[in-house]
C-alpha cells in the first residue's frame, strides 16, 4: 500500500501519436516521492514526448496516465518566449502560482541567479535563462519535478552544480522527478531508475541493469557502458570528511 | 460646451478605455489584432440584425460576433487554411453580408458613417449602463482567468503541465473580445475598434518593463485618448472614432520620443 500512495505519476503503456507517426509507444514507468527516473535515448526517440505525456500535455494518447498529484514544476526543453511582452525574471518566477518573495529569492539563490531578478528575461544568455528556468520549477516546491534537459547551454561547472542541486532538492523537498538528459554520467550516477527509449522502451531498470543490456551497448556504444565502470569502481572507497580515502 | 451628450459620451468612452486597456495588452501579446478585426467586421450583421429584430445592438453584436468566433475556431479545426486567410474570409464575407442585408432594410435610415467610425450623439443613457456593467463583468471575469490566461500567453506548455488549463482560459478571453466589441461599436465604430485596443497598448509597451506596467500605462493611455479625442471630435465636429484614435496615434508617436529620450540619457 505505501507504494500506491508514494506513487506521483504513472504512465500504463502509454503512446503518442501525430499525423499517422508514432513519436513513443508502449511506455511504462512510474515516478514515485523522492525517486529520480531518468529517460535516456537518441535524438527522436521520444523522451520529451513521453514527458509531455506524463505532464498530460498531450492528450489523445494510447494507453493512460495517472496523475496524482497537481503540484507540478516543468522545465522544457525548448521555449520560446514571445519578447513583445515586457517580463522580467521576476514576473516569470510568479507565472504559474504566486509565490512568496522569500521562496523567489531563495529558488534564484540556489541556481546562481538573484543578480538577475529585475532584468528583462529576453536579455538573459541560454545558460542564465535555464538557471532562471530550474528556479521557477524548484521555487513553487513541487511534489513532482519534470526536467527536460535542464542543464543545455549551462557550463561545465555550473552543471554539476545544478546536477547537485537536482539530487538535493529530491532529497529535501522528497519530490519525485523525471529527468531527460544526454549526459550519461550524471544518468548513471544519480538516478534511481532508468528508462531506456527509442520510439519505445529498449530496457529500463536500475542504472546497473541498464547498463549491461545488449541494446543499450548497441544504442549508445561500449563506451557507454565504461562509464558505469568507473562509477562503480568510484564506489569501492569512500571519502571521509578530512578527504581521507577510505577502501570499503 | 458640455451639452448632456457630450457629457454621455465622456463617461461611455471613459469606460470603454477601462476595458479596452487591459484586453488590448493581450491582443498585442497574443498577435490577436486580426482576430479583433475580424469580429468588429461582423458586428456590422450584428447591428443589422438588432434593426431588424428590434434588438439590443450590444447584445446582437455580442452574439453575432461570438457565432464569428466559434465559426473560426471550427473551421481552424477543420480545414487546412492559415488562420490569416480565414480570419479575413470571415471579416469580409460577414461585412459584406452585414451590408447586403442593410440594402434589404429599406424602411430604416442608416448612417452608415456612424456605424464604421462612431457616433458620440448615438450615445444614450442605456448604452452608458451596458458599458458599464458590461465592462465591469468583462474586468471581473478578466481578473478571473488572468493567471492561466497570461502563462499561456507566455507558454502554452508550461500553463498546461502545470495544470491552469489554457485552452478554457483561451475560449473565455474569446467571449470578452466579443463583449468588449459589442459595448464599443457605438462610441468607436465598427472600423476602428481594433485600433482602440491596440494603440494604447502598443504605446504602453514602448515605456513598460513589466505586465502590470503595460496594462496599467495602456489603460491611462486610452483614457487620454478619450478625452483629448472626444473634445477634439467636438471642438472640430469630426467624428468620434477617428478623434479618439488619431489621439491615441499621438500618445504613441509620444511614448516613441521617450524612448529616444532614454537612450540618450543613459549614453
């Protein structure tokens, strides 16, 4: 029973179709309180797709979602933002549901980006703009988290920041998130599930799982599956907190 | 100078520019100027069928241009024609229907001039309660949708996932075009309403860093407009809409200067 009730969004073979093509079938996944789901695949393989799905932005689809929750924060992937409105960073942060200022300030805080509150959001660079983008979806404090590649046009060491963020905010607000990313380190080292598409599940389970699967190696190469080697060679030491090496 | 009239058609277009500021904001935001266009056209057949019936010209135009509305939403669905070919199929065809069927109505006299561009002498104190109301619920019912209206004005998807459902949202402020076409037809003219909605708001955007900012500066904009047009209409006998809309042309010529202004102050 306590898993029924942990349960934010569940997709029962759910598909998508549009002008006779399918974009995404026969998916199925559940996103739970405090999980990280991760979809992963190739370009066109139906990852923002099945996104939408679950957000129930499309929807005359095949198979069913169930939504149980309505506290939602979405970052997608492409947004265009029409600029002949005058909107600043703080008016969008107040877009979907009025938060207080003390919640505003705190999300921009978390992703670097408080020095921006009064600009105009259409003179901010990609990487600022995503930062403002994760802020807004993080600040409403949601219960599930929908990041459709969250991180493109940030650079490199504010991604791992972010990345960090991600995982905390998963933690502390025990928020459920589906994420979509390219970046299969980040896949393989902070998720607890992972769903494998192309144009329809090719295999999904625990990152381990994933990534000793013949299909995911003939999607996304041998070298694909040396990454997890590294991280689970990562994981026979810890570190304590003086930075000490410690072997298990 | 201030004959009952005039004072009539002062308080009518003060209240129309209390409506016409806020919605205008949205027309310019959401590209919706053609649309606007196209069911001031049809509020001609609106106007035709109130002689006819002996209707109400607010409330015939109010449902006339709804019928318009449905109709394109319908043909969007259904035919494979840009929306800028349907709107102004709808426009023209429903003018010149609106027109044909005012050749029939023989036993009426028309001025047409009044109906295209206004008429502050048409103005009677009935008109001046359905403004007003009228324009009370079109603001209330604004208030109402704005936080779904305006996020998916911004982004459509984001106001979808996020669950503020768009699409109702998007069908109301529909019905409050019409609404706001139909208690302005007499004061502005079937012509020149679009600019109404437009002008101001489009003067307001070149001096606004934030919504709430453009809404408001369109507002006070149109009630100016009003005002300067509306003395001027009667001080050079022209007519209303016009006067009204040259006024706010220059509002906007105005806010184009302060732009400059601010460019050079801050070099």
């Amino acid at each position: 029973m306590s898993s029924e009730n942990s349960t934010l969004v569940k997709l029962n073979n759910a598909g998508f179709k549009q002008n006779d093509k399918w974009l995404v079938e026969g998916v199925s996944l559940t996103v739970e309180k405090g999980k990280i789901v991760t979809l992963i695949g190739p370009n066109g393989s139906g990852k923002s797709t099945t996104a939408k799905i679950a957000l129930g932005i499309y929807r005359n689809i095949e198979g069913s979602v169930e939504k149980y929750t309505n506290k939602v924060g979405y970052v997608p992937q492409k947004i265009s933002i029409d600029w002949t409105l005058p909107l600043r960073v703080y008016d969008f942060m107040l877009l979907t549901e009025n938060i207080k200022d003390e919640a505003i300030d705190e999300a921009l805080n978390l992703t670097g980006v408080i020095h921006l509150k009064n600009k105009n959001l259409g003179n901010l660079s990609g990487g600022e703009f995503q930062r403002v983008l994760i802020a807004r979806a993080i600040s409403k404090k949601p219960e599930l988290l929908v990041l459709d590649e969250p991180v493109q046009g940030v650079d490199y060491t504010g991604e791992i920041a972010l990345y960090e963020l991600i995982k905390r905010i998963s933690d502390t607000l025990n928020c459920g998130i589906l994420l979509i990313s390219h970046d299969l380190h980040t896949v393989m080292t902070a998720t607890d599930h992972v769903v494998c598409l192309n144009g329809h599940v090719c295999c999904s389970g625990s990152p381990m799982d994933v990534a000793k699967n013949n299909e995911y190696k003939t999607l996304f190469g041998e070298q694909a599956s040396q990454i997890l080697s590294v991280y689970e060679h990562k994981h026979d030491h810890v570190h304590s907190d003086k930075g000490e090496i410690k072997k298990n | 100078m201030f004959d009952d009239f005039f004072i009539r058609a002062l308080i009518a277009g003060l209240g129309i520019a209390l409506v016409t500021g806020p919605l205008g904001c949205f027309v310019v935001w959401r590209r919706l100027s053609y649309f606007g266009d196209t069911l001031a056209h049809s509020a001609l057949l609106g106007v035709t069928l109130a002689y006819s019936f002996e209707l109400n010209i607010a409330l015939s135009v109010f449902i006339i241009s709804s019928l318009i509305a449905l109709i394109l939403i319908q043909l969007q669905k259904k035919t494979n024609l840009p929306g800028d070919a349907l709107l102004g199929l709808l426009a023209h065809s429903s003018l010149a229907v609106g027109l044909v069927v005012i050749g029939f109505l023989t036993f009426i006299r028309f001025d047409i001039m009044g109906l295209l561009f206004g008429d502050i002498l048409a103005v009677t104190t009935d008109d001046l309660l359905i403004i007003w109301t009228g324009g009370a619920v079109i603001l209330l019912v604004l208030k109402l949708i704005w936080k779904p209206l305006f996020a998916s004005t911004v982004n459509y998807e984001l106001a979808e996932a996020e669950g503020l459902n768009p699409d109702r949202a998007k069908a109301i402020f529909t019905i409050l075009m019409a609404a706001v076409i139909a208690i302005s037809i007499k004061m502005v003219g079937l012509l020149l309403i679009t600019g109404m909605l437009i002008i101001p708001a489009a003067m307001a955007r070149n001096i606004s860093d934030s919504p709430q900012k453009m809404v408001l500066f369109s507002i006070i904009g149109g009630l100016l407009s009003v005002l300067l047009g509306l003395f001027s209409s009667l001080e050079f006998n022209t007519s209303s809409g016009p006067s009204i809309i040259m006024a706010s042309l220059i509002l906007f010529i105005l806010s184009l200067l302060n732009i400059k202004q601010s460019i050079k102050l801050k070099n």
